[in-house]
C-alpha cells in the first residue's frame, strides 16, 4: 500500500528555519537543474529559507548555489533536500550529516544498460542506485516526478511517498526561435521538401537514437525520400557519438541526419517550431521532460512505449510496443499523411502538457514539504 502523508509527519520537528536543497551538480541546461532553481523559489515564496549546495557547477550557474563542503554546522530546524540522479561523492557528505532528510528522485539508468559503451558512468549509475537504497532508512519523506520513479522507489523501501512532475515550463517558449536557424530549416524544407522529425535528449546508448536511424532510412524508402532526421543534444561519453556517426555514413544518411548538439534555448526552440513529428526509442525513461516540451508545442509524438513514456504521453502520441524499424517507419509515416491525425495528436498533446504547468506543480511540490517538515 503507497504510504500517504499524513499528521505523524508533523512530530519530526517544529516549524522550520529552511530546507536546503543538495545536487551532485547543478547546470543550467539540464532539467533537474533547472528544477531545482523553481523549487528553492518555490520554497522562498511561503517563507521557507532555502539554499542550493552543489558538488559540481556550470559556471553560469555557479552563483546560484555553494559548494556543498559549505554546508557548514547541522541544526535541529533544517532539513536537507537531496536531488537524487546519479551516483556522487555528494551522497557521502549528505547522508553524514544530522539534519532530517528528504529526497527528490529523477530516475537512474539501469547500468546495464550503458556498460557496454560507458563504463565509467555505468559504474556512476549503478552507485548511484545503491546510494539511493541506503537513504531509504534516512528520508523521512520522498517525491518522485512520475508514478514510475515512485515504484522504484518502493521497491527500495521508501514509505511516504507522493508524486510531482518535475517543476519545467513545458511550453512553447515566448523567446523568439533563432532566427537564421529558422531561416535555413525553412529554405531546406522549400528547397528539398520531406519532412523535419526531432529527438531532444543525450546521444547515448540507452536513449537509442540509432534506432531512429534505422527507422528513418526505412522511411525515406518508403514514405518519404526526401524526410530528415535532427538529433539534438550533448553526447554521453566519448564512445557511443563517433559509433552513431559511422552508422549515420554507412547508411548513406550523412545529408539526411542532422547531429545538432547541444543548442541554446532559441536554437532548441527553432527546431521545436519547424518538426513536424517528436521521436523517441528510448530504453529507458523516467519521466522524460522533451517529450512534454514536444507536447506543449503542439507536436505530434511517435515513440517506443517503455519505463515511464506511456505515463507521460498518457495517450497523447503514438506509443508504440514495438520500435523496430518497419512498424516504427509506419507509423511515423502514417501521422505525417494523415492531417487530421496530426491535429487530433496536436490538440491531446497541448492538453496534456497543460497538466504539467509549472505554476501548479510548484504549489504542489511546496505544499508537499511543508506537510513533511511540519511547516
């Protein structure tokens, strides 16, 4: 039975001075990053004071935190947040420490699922699962941002327990796209025709966008000879990219598949705007913020059912049960000829990416901490 929260979380302390956050690291391009930030504000609007201690930075974001040897001395009216993700030398000086704690889970990628090409973060991912198991005996409380996460969570002996998506707007941003940016997908697509489709996350191997490589030369085969593919991210490691590149040119697909990066937010809006359909084959999801960012812009989505993708599509998008090529092919050829499809899946999608809305889940994930801490 899921634990609930309740009036026993009120004997844990009095009303608190604050409730500081701790992250293994804090980027401003990253999700949990940017989470973390809505939250300590979050946090500081009902007059709970609230600081973000990081182990590493991105020097953008460096002010926004402290270094979590910072921490300084414990008292009886704090309470520390741990941003759980990765495994982290942060862990150690967290769990140390006397303060109550709390803990935020983001997923971690099953390790066997990136051993084979990143060893070393394999090994980071399958500590960081056994970090996380041995905070179940200290969190007097934790949030999961799906209902997926949140059963991991139970499988590892977390009791109270509530789910939040993670505090992101979701939505077409009011920046305007790049504009060269814009300019050229707009000349290719006049000039060649075919269609734009678009992957947002980590080029890694548990993501799978090979398999969207795959699927994409099927599809110009069969649907549509001139469709292109945009992969937009930052690669994980040094081995998977260079693999996926090779892959890309012995497919003859090196004019067809656009390896993009990481892009600023007017780029990444750019492409968000001229995509005609979302994919994703991933392996592995715990929530999978792009995929709501597609949803709040109004795209359709095409994508491999797993983990916690059928949760946050919540019928929204073609998931799929099978992402081999062919079938996969099919379907993103189906929505790409069918305009009603397109406006049926559009439509779900703004509808469902409004159930994520920042402000909301921000109120919720407050009000949840204040309960926990006795606030």
């Amino acid at each position: 039975m899921v634990a609930k929260l309740g009036c026993s979380t009120r004997r844990y302390t009095a009303r608190p001075m604050r409730v500081d956050q701790v992250i293994p690291s804090l980027a401003s391009r990253d999700a949990i990053g940017v989470h973390s930030l809505n939250l300590r504000d979050g946090l500081r609007a009902v007059g709970i004071d609230s600081e973000i201690y990081y182990g590493t930075f991105t020097p953008d974001v460096q002010h926004e935190g402290r270094s979590v040897t910072e921490l300084g001395r414990g008292g009886r009216e704090r309470w520390l947040l741990y941003q759980a993700s990765i495994g982290s030398p942060v862990y150690d000086i967290l769990s140390a420490r006397p303060e109550p704690k709390l803990v935020n889970y983001h997923n971690i990628t099953p390790a066997a699922l990136l051993r084979d090409w990143e060893p070393d973060v394999a090994y980071e991912a399958a500590l960081g699962r056994t970090q996380l198991a041995r905070l179940a005996g200290q969190s007097r409380f934790a949030v999961a941002d799906s209902a997926f996460n949140e059963s991991e969570l139970h499988s590892l002996g977390y009791e109270v327990t509530a789910v939040v998506p993670l505090l992101i707007d979701m939505r077409s941003k009011s920046d305007e796209p790049d504009p060269e940016l814009a300019a050229l997908l707009a000349d290719r697509r006049a000039r060649d025709g075919g269609a734009d489709l678009l992957y947002v996350g980590k080029i890694s191997p548990h993501k799978a966008p090979h398999d969207l490589v795959k699927m994409l030369e099927v599809l110009r085969r069969v649907y549509d000879p001139a469709a292109r593919l945009h992969l937009v991210g930052s690669p994980l490691g040094e081995t998977y990219e260079p693999a996926l590149r090779a892959f890309v040119t012995e497919l003859g697909l090196d004019d067809a598949v656009n390896m993009a990066g990481s892009v600023s937010g007017a780029r990444l809006e750019a492409y968000f705007r001229s995509a005609d359909v979302f994919v994703s084959a991933s392996d592995h999801e715990g929530f999978c913020v792009p995929l709501a960012e597609a949803m709040g812009h109004g795209m359709p989505i095409v994508a491999y059912g797993v983990t916690a993708v059928p949760e946050t599509v919540a019928g929204a998008g073609l998931v799929l049960p099978d992402k081999s090529a062919v079938p996969f092919a099919a379907a993103v050829g189906r929505v790409l000829s069918d305009e009603r499809l397109r406006s049926t899946l559009a439509a779900a999608g703004l509808a469902r990416a409004a159930q994520f809305d920042l402000s909301a889940s921000t109120s919720r994930f407050v009000s949840l901490v204040q309960r926990a801490v006795g606030a």
